[in-house]
C-alpha cells in the first residue's frame, strides 16, 4: 500500500493522474464504441432503405410478403406502424405502409359501425374481411389472387392499432378456429362464447333456444337461461322472438344472423 | 393523422339489396302484390316482438316507423290504428304481417311505435284523446300546406270562396285528393298564419278562401 501508492502530497498528484488516464481511456473506448454502433446502424438503416426500396410494391400489395416482413421487423424490435406521428425515419422509408394499415383501420371502424344495428356490435371476422374485400373493390371469388387483397392477419394486426383509441375494438376467439371482432366494450364471458358459437353453426341462422343449450351442451336451464337473458337483457347482443310455435321464447343473436 | 382519415377519407358501405335462393333462412327483401319493397329485417322473425333491450328496440322501432311512413305514402293511406294488427283483412296486411314467416306485429307493440311516431310528430292521434288510432304524416303539415297553396294557385282558385270537399274531393283527382280534414284543417291554420288562408263560415258550413303570398287580399 505505501509502496504503491507513496505517501503525502505525491501520492495525491499520483492518484489524480491515474484517475485522468483512466477518464481519458474510458472516453476514447466509448467514443470508438459509438462510432462503430453508428456505423452499424447507418448500414443496418441503408440495407433496410434498400430493402424498403426494392420490395415497396410487394410490401403494400402481396399480403404474405406484409406479414414475413412485420414478422421481421417485430422480430428486430422496430415498429412498422410507428409511422408519421412520431417522425421517425421508418416513416421515410416506407412511406404508405403506416399509412396503409391507418386507411384499413378506419375502413374496418366504418364496416363495424355500419354493421352495428345488425349485430350488436359483434362481427365474424370473415364476415369483416369479406366486407373490407367489398369496400375496397376487390372481387369475391378471388382471394387465391395476391395482388392487392387483405387478409384476416391484414385486419387483425388494424384493429391492435386501433388499441390507442380506447374504443375498445377487440378480438375474441369463440373457438374453433373461429375469430370475432367485437367492437362494443363489452365483457363476453365464455358462457356467451359458447352461445355465439353455438348460433353460428350451419342451419341455426342465429336461432337459440334455451332447450337447445340444455339439451346440446348440457347446461342446465337456470345456467341458459341466465346465460341467454345476459345476452338479451344486458349486452343486446340477441333479439326476442315470442310468437314461435313451440317455444315461449326464441332468441337470435344478431351478429350470427344471415342477412343478404 | 388517424383523425385525419376520419375526416376526409369516409367512406360509404352499400348494402346491395339481393335476393338469396340458396339460403332460404337469410333475411331478404321481398316485393308485395302492391309493389312496396319490404327490406330485409321484415324477414326476420324477432323483428315482430317488441325488443327488450332499449338499444335493439330503438333500431327496430326506428326501422317500423320507416316502413309505415313509406307504406303510407307508397299506397296514400292516412291512418293507421291498432286494430289493423289485431285481425287480418285490412290495408295494412302486407306490412304488419309476414306469412312467409308466420309473425305478425303483436298489437302492444304497435301502439308502442304509434306512440314514438306522435312523439316524433311523425303522426297525431286522431281523433285526439285516444291512443288507438293516428293520422299519419308521410308528409309533415307544413308540406301539405305548400303542397296545397300550390295547387290552389295553379287551379286559379286565388281569392275565390272553396268548400272543404271541394279540395278535398275534386273532379280532376290531385294529390290532395282524400286528404283527410283534420290534415286539411291544419294546413289551412299554417296558410292563414303567413295571411295565404282564411276560414269562412259559408251556407254549406265551412268554407277558405286562399290569397297570394303577398299576403293581401
């Protein structure tokens, strides 16, 4: 320690210098770190702007091209969407791709606030695309088409963007692989998703009765009833049809009604 | 910027109104023997039972005070009464009932949607102090006042003495032709408030006599 360090006013001045040339190396490895990460992203950026350049087109109109390529940039921890409102150079380079995902945003606010009255504020997912396809002037019948055509993933990454807005647009999986989008901020508790899909299915047109809930999934009456009058009563997810035949009450649900 | 594409890049979502074969549950439109196109929700057997959640009931309500406003106006009916729900065999049949579907509008809510439609000024109970029955107004009083001051003026009736069946009833048939008297009356108060009316007692009871817009004699 003496030794080391000598003693009195020397071993301050000592010190002090050792202290300098460690500030001065730290500032030059820093420096030289820097310089290299600012190189590596002016590259990273100049190969993702040619990138960007090259595969625009693709980009913006080849559906699975979009996805590979928001999969890569999720992947890589940059946001696509941050697009013209934060001012980021992302923006520059890929001028439309915000743009485009905004524009099929508020084309799926339109189509679930047109759709509304007939659904209750709840919209298959198909249903959406189909009728995005329809607004946008794409033929039916030719989905297998890749130019220009919109994809469920197109929708459902739309309505993640439409998250800041606090309308609540949701996406809900009724099960079978079969997806709504729900855009009234409503809970759905799985006893409704079990109705929702169960209205669904081919033949039914959205008719449920609660006979149907007891005798098909083996609720018992008081749980489909309950179930059934939350739907009707709270939610005005379904409507009441008191003049069928057999039973006192027959309820359609809305968003699983066939309407041409 | 998403405020931005609300504001100007709206777009409107038509319906195309077709007819399914394949699908005989999907709601359709469906054409009368009168020619009245009846839209798709009248397909739908709910659309007949008054609705118990404020929401639906208001969408649907709202879509019943259409189509008897288009009915009325489509065949020149003026009244519509609570009866007509009741029993068949009226000239209402083909709007309040659905055959295709076996429903039928149920009475009580009718008078709910002749209510909303007074309350709308849509309608008038008539005669007042009753809620079975209203005069319809497929085209408000205002309307029927102009519609009225023009055919007066195109007639060359300006400033002459005319009885009430006179407009109502003439030789050549008008559009005012059936006008009911209490629409008739109201019209008539609205001219005269502008000085383009005057009621007259007359021999055969009551009788107007119409000014030009000027509003002298």
């Amino acid at each position: 320690m003496h030794r080391l360090n000598g003693v009195g006013l020397a071993a301050f001045d000592r010190h002090t210098s050792t202290a300098r040339s460690y500030d001065v190396l730290s500032i030059t490895l820093s420096t030289t770190q820097l310089n290299h990460l600012q190189s590596q992203l002016s590259s990273f950026r100049t190969a993702l702007t040619s990138f960007a350049m090259n595969h625009r087109d693709d980009i913006l109109h080849d559906p699975m091209f979009r996805h590979r390529f928001t999969q890569m940039c999720s992947s890589i921890g940059v946001d696509p969407l941050a697009g013209p409102r934060k001012g980021g150079w992302w923006a520059e380079l890929l001028p439309g791709l915000g743009d485009w995902q905004y524009e099929l945003g508020v084309q799926v606010v339109d189509i679930c606030v047109s759709t509304r009255e007939r659904n209750g504020g709840m919209i298959e997912l198909a249903e959406l695309v189909r009728l995005v396809r329809k607004l946008r002037g794409i033929p039916e019948g030719q989905e297998g088409q890749k130019a220009n055509t919109i994809t469920e993933e197109d929708i459902i990454r739309s309505v993640k963007t439409l998250g800041p807005l606090g309308a609540g647009y949701q996406i809900i999986d009724i099960g079978d692989g079969r997806k709504m989008v729900r855009s009234v901020p409503k809970e759905l508790d799985s006893d409704q998703a079990v109705i929702l899909s169960l209205a669904r299915q081919p033949g039914k047109y959205g008719r449920i009765t609660q006979n149907e809930l007891v005798e098909e999934k083996g609720w018992t009456t008081g749980r489909a009833r309950g179930a059934l009058d939350n739907m009707l009563l709270r939610d005005g997810l379904c409507w009441v049809d008191e003049q069928d035949k057999v039973h006192d009450r027959v309820y359609w649900v809305t968003s699983a009604m066939k309407w041409d | 910027m998403l405020l931005y594409y609300f504001n100007c890049s709206r777009i409107k979502i038509e319906y195309p109104e077709t007819i399914n074969l394949t699908h005989s549950m999907a709601l359709s439109t469906h054409t009368t023997t009168t020619g009245f196109l009846l839209p798709s929700i009248h397909s739908a057997p709910p659309f007949f039972t008054q609705q118990l959640h404020p929401t639906s009931l208001s969408i649907a309500t709202e879509q019943w005070i259409q189509i008897i406003l288009k009915y009325a106006k489509h065949r020149k009916l003026f009244t519509i009464r609570v009866e007509d729900s009741e029993s068949p065999g009226n000239e209402w049949d083909e709007v309040l009932r659905n055959e295709r579907i076996n429903r039928r509008l149920l009475p009580s809510y009718l008078s709910y949607i002749l209510a909303q439609m007074v309350s709308q000024k849509l309608a008038a109970y008539e005669p007042p102090q009753q809620d079975r029955s209203v005069l319809i107004y497929w085209r408000l009083p205002e309307e029927w006042a102009e519609t009225l001051h023009e055919w007066v003026t195109s007639t060359g009736n300006l400033n002459t003495i005319m009885t009430f069946y006179e407009i109502t009833d003439p030789p050549v048939e008008s559009s005012l032709s059936g006008l009911p008297i209490p629409l008739l009356r109201q019209a008539i108060v609205i001219l005269s408030k502008t000085n383009r009316a005057q009621v007259l007692t007359i021999s055969e009871g009551e009788g107007v006599r119409f000014f030009p817009p000027t509003g002298k004699p």
